[in-house]
C-alpha cells in the first residue's frame, strides 16, 4: 500500500515555542502507544520533548469508566523544556470519562478532539454525564472539534480482512494522524514503528497505516481546524535518544558494571512502578547481565546479597511496599558491608496506596527504615536522563565505599521520558572496587582503607584469604563473632564514619539562578523540572530567587549552611507531608524552613509553584 501523506495546505500556519498535548482514553484505547509514538516523531524532528504517562491501577478497569482512563501527556518545544506541562493546548479525549476526568486541565480557549461516536447513552451515564456536553454549551471555552473516529476508521478499513474489533482499535493511529497533521510532523517515524511491530501480521500493519492516513487525510479537509509548526530546539550534542527513567537506570548499571570490569546481577520481583527496569535488563544476556525474577521482595535483595558476596555488581529493584519487606536483608547488608544498590522507584502509600501515581514518599522509610543502627547512602535521581548518571554513581559509591546505596526514583521519572545524551564508556569516570585477590601477610577482613574506611572485598574461596562474616556483630579486625560492648560500639560508630566521609568524594551544594537573595527554593528528586522552571519564570519577573537540588541526601553534600545562609527565606517544595524540610530540620537546626507540600499522587504543576513562591516574597 502507499504511505504517502498529502502535505498540508497554504493556510496560515503559526509557529509555536513550546505546545502541550494529552491523549485520554479507555486504557484499551492505545494512549500509551499514540502518546510515545508522537513523542519520539516530535524528538526525531527536533524538538525537545517531555512526558508523563498517566494510566489506571487496574488491570482492565470496566471499559468507559472514570477510573479507567488512561492519558498520555508530553509537552514538545523549540526551547529545552523540563516539564511535560502545565495546562493543555489540545486535549483528544476518546470517549466521555476521557473528557471528564482531564477538561479541567484544558486552557480557556484550547483545542478538543473529540471521538463523537463514544458519547452515546451508556457511556454519558458511566461518565456521570446528566446530559451531553457536546451539546449543551459546557464546552463553549473550548475549541471543539467534533469527529466520528471509530466510524471513519471502520469504514476505512473496511476492505482489509481483519475482525471489527482490530479496526475499531485502529481509531487510535485516526487520532495520532489528525495531530500529526495539526502540527505538520511527518509520519514516516510511525510507520516505520508500524512496519516493525507488526511484521508478521501485514493486514494489522496495512490497518494501522491506512487509519493513520485517513486521521491525517480527514483533518486537512477541516477548514475550522488551524495549522501549527513548532520549531527545531537548539541541542548541543550530536547524538541523543528519548528514555524513560527506568531504562536510563538500566542502562547506568550496565555502564557501571562494564567500568568496573564486573558482572552484574539484579534480583528483583516485579513491582508498578519499577518492573521495567527488570524488563530492561533482561534483553542483556549476551553482556553476562543476570537478571533473576525472584518469588517475592526478600528473595529479591538476598539473591542479590549472595551476589554481591560473591563478586558482582548487585541490584535489587522495588518501591515503597517493596523497600519495606526488603529492610531486615539491607540491615545485613549493612552489617556485611558488602556493595548493593538498591532501588526504589516510588508511589504512593501506605500499603498498595496509588501503585500507578508518583509520590516523593519513601524518603524517611529509605532514611530510617531498618533496624539498630543502619546507615544506609541515599541518592535521588531528578529527571528520566539524570536516572542513568545517578544509577552509574550509586554504583560506584557501592562499590569503592563498600556500603548499601539506595537510589529514590518515583513513578513520574521511572515512566517519564525525554532526550538522553548518548553516553561512550571511555568518557564515564572509572570505577574502581577495592577487590583483593592475592593474599596479603597480616590480613584481617575489617582492615579498612583510611581514606574510605571501606574494607576489601574478598571473593569467597579465594587462597589464603579464607574469613568469616555474617549477621551478627563483627570484631573489628578479624570478623569473628564479638559481644564485646566496646567492640560493638566502634562498629556501629564506624560504619557511620564510612558512609559520612563519602560526603568528601561528592561535589558540593550549589545553587541555580542565584547564589544569594530573597528566596532559596530547595527541592529533591523528581521535583526538579517543575521547581526549575518555577525559579526561572520568577527571576525573569527580576526576583531574586535561587534554587538548590539535591541528588545526594546521605550523607548531604558539603556547604549547605554556607549556601542557606545566603537566603533570607528558605522554602521545601516536595510531593509529600514535608520528610526532607524535616530531615532537614535535624541535619541543620539553625534555619527555619518553610514548606510546600502536594499529595495527590501528581507531579507539580509550574503555576502552582511560582503562586506559592510569590505569597512568601511578598
């Protein structure tokens, strides 16, 4: 069949900086896949490129129903962009609970495709629709564009041999091909994706492509509808790629492990939100990666501490509930002082809480979580690129410091994605692990490297270099069993010592924006893009505002009180009750920090940030 598209008539078109677009549907609408397919064709004609997938808990929620909506959101700009938007220029909602649950976050004024063949009577009725609000004047602030997509689709199709309900599925490639038309973006990216998928199945294939035609045939015949173009974005690096967060992970760990000349092993149980980056590694058999998908959490981490024991850069991957049932294995892993990463991409709790929502909600559990005293390095990754770098750096901080590391993701970076540098292993910092493979004379398994204060790693059944270690307190040289009270206390004390003085091999706190004035914003973790952008919009009004991120929360980096005391106000911004303002409270006392919470199970929106940063400079 031919893929040609017609090119887009002499109407006006207007140029855009930066255009944020929603797609929502039934979860069995295909919004994920139209979402990613519009995102990677936006990246690969230049634009930088944010997303956020927003899909139901439920399995296969009722079809049509409110709490089974799925969305797909991703803001494309000529700019670089942090965020994957605030409020929405175009909103294609697939059926009325699909407009329900997201007009709210349409601007005044924006675009609406609607698929007029899902508002019948049953689904007005699922959606909690008194009447029809294609008809009674709700929609009055809105640009509507009114289609019969799963008609037009069927009736497209109607020649090739597959089963109606492959063709109405089509509806969804109708859609992606009118807003690919609405903001003249070529198809090609598509139908090359299309070809591949579906190679094995040449109607499917010949289906997909021809109602992506006719979305995009069916929207140059629509006068009302205007034409936009948003423009290249300047990129400095000749080579990048759109990631998610969690194969940015991944991908970090399978960096680190070919730097540090090991093998890796990740032993995990599937878990929402972090199942993907055990998905990931999986595919990577041929690099001697092992990835083990073990009966339940604890067999995940102690899998991964028999791997650790015995050689290999281990992995463990959860979320909250998960990083729970995981905290008695990381209390031994401590008390081994063996390398282990740990992550944990985190949701909304307690319990199974929003296992589909983002949520900044395990930060004490990841502090605090363990029993005795436990330290434990933490390190938070703030967007789905940063996720590569910081599951590279936790695993060399594991591996030369010979501690636990637990790196904090969420939902929001581990699905999110946007344009990754590609990476070359020679350009990585070496990773280089205190591995001890001869046997030297006097050698005791807690002799520690004074600068570190790790100990060396002895792979078991080396010659000469035989020694005992386990769960219960270790003498402090020899590793034998020891109830002495000051023994104990030297471990417990030195085992902190460690973990403080990684502070000294990480670079210390610094501040976007501006190094002084009359509001410090401080964030962590995913809130980054959002506080970001929130910060600059103020400092073009001429406030003085400067921001400070943090990756590393333990040990903190040094100079924090140098760079709080800069500030006349200090504000805590974080997608939970206020863990890290009160974190911060016991590290440094001496500031009074404001907060700003949000607990919804989504990520910050920009407006709603600078509001509350004005009210404080007022």
């Amino acid at each position: 069949m031919t893929t040609e598209f017609k090119k887009r008539t002499d109407k006006p078109v207007r140029h855009l900086d930066q255009v944020t677009i929603r797609f929502a549907g039934d979860s069995g609408d295909g919004m994920q896949l139209t979402g990613t397919q519009f995102t990677t064709s936006a990246a690969m004609l230049g634009n930088d490129v944010f997303t956020f997938p927003n899909y139901p808990a439920e399995i296969r929620a009722p079809q049509g129903s409110l709490y089974g909506v799925s969305g797909f959101q991703v803001q494309i700009g000529a700019k670089n962009i942090d965020t994957p938007g605030d409020k929405l220029d175009l909103l294609v909602a697939m059926n009325p609970a699909a407009l329900k649950k997201n007009l709210k976050d349409l601007k005044k004024g924006g675009m609406l495709i609607v698929d007029t063949d899902a508002f019948n009577k049953i689904n007005l009725q699922k959606a909690k629709y008194e009447s029809n609000p294609l008809e009674d004047g709700s929609l009055k602030d809105y640009l509507v564009v009114q289609v019969p997509m799963t008609s037009l689709t069927r009736e497209a199709l109607k020649d090739i041999p597959i089963d109606s309900k492959s063709k109405t599925r089509s509806k969804n490639m109708f859609a992606l091909g009118m807003v690919y038309f609405l903001y003249g973006k070529d198809p090609k990216y598509t139908v090359e994706f299309l070809r591949k998928k579906f190679k094995n199945k040449p109607d499917i294939v010949e289906a997909n492509i021809k109602a992506l035609q006719t979305g995009w045939n069916y929207a140059e015949t629509l006068e009302l509808l205007p034409a936009f173009v948003v423009d290249e974005a300047p990129h400095h690096a000749k080579e990048y790629k759109i990631i998610t967060g969690n194969t940015a992970t991944a991908w970090g760990f399978l960096a680190a492990a070919e730097k540090a000349g090991l093998k890796l092993f990740l032993g995990s149980y599937p878990i929402t939100p972090a199942t993907d980056i055990l998905q990931e590694l999986s595919k990577y058999r041929a690099l001697d990666v092992i990835a083990f998908q073990a009966e339940d959490e604890i067999a995940g981490i102690s899998s991964a501490i028999g791997a650790a024991f015995a050689g290999k850069l281990a992995i463990t991957t959860t979320s909250g509930p998960g990083l729970a049932l995981k905290s008695e294995a990381l209390g031994l892993a401590v008390m081994l002082e063996i390398p282990l990463v740990v992550v944990d991409v985190q949701r909304g709790g307690p319990s199974t809480g929003l296992p589909t929502k983002t949520e900044q909600a395990d930060l004490m559990q990841a502090l605090f979580g363990r029993n005795g005293e436990s330290p434990a390095v933490i390190l938070a990754a703030k967007s789905p690129a940063d996720a590569f770098k910081m599951a590279f750096e936790a695993s060399k901080i594991a591996l030369e410091h010979m501690t636990p590391v637990i790196l904090l993701t969420d939902g929001y970076i581990g699905n999110g994605s946007e344009p990754w540098t590609v990476q070359r292993l020679k350009d990585l910092p070496e990773i280089k692990p205190p591995l001890l493979k001869e046997p030297v004379e006097n050698w005791k398994p807690y002799h520690r490297d004074p600068e570190t204060l790790a100990r060396k790693w002895v792979i078991p059944g080396t010659p000469g270099l035989e020694h005992v270690i386990g769960g219960l307190e270790k003498d402090k040289e020899t590793g034998a069993i020891s109830y002495e009270p000051e023994n104990h206390e030297y471990m417990v004390k030195i085992r902190q010592a460690k973990v403080d003085k990684i502070a000294g091999f990480i670079p210390p706190l610094e501040t976007e924006f501006q190094s002084e004035g009359e509001l410090l914003v401080v964030g962590w973790g995913g809130t980054y893009g959002a506080l970001r952008t929130a910060v600059g919009q103020l400092n073009e009004k001429g406030k003085k505002v400067g921001l400070a991120h943090f990756n590393h929360i333990n040990p903190l980096p040094k100079g924090v009180e140098k760079v709080f005391e800069k500030f006349d106000k200090i504000i805590v911004a974080e997608l939970n009750l206020g863990q890290f303002a009160n974190y911060l409270r016991m590290k440094h006392p001496e500031f009074r920090y404001e907060q700003y919470n949000k607990i919804q199970g989504l990520p910050f929106t920009v407006e709603e940030l600078v509001k509350a940063f004005e009210k404080l400079l007022k």
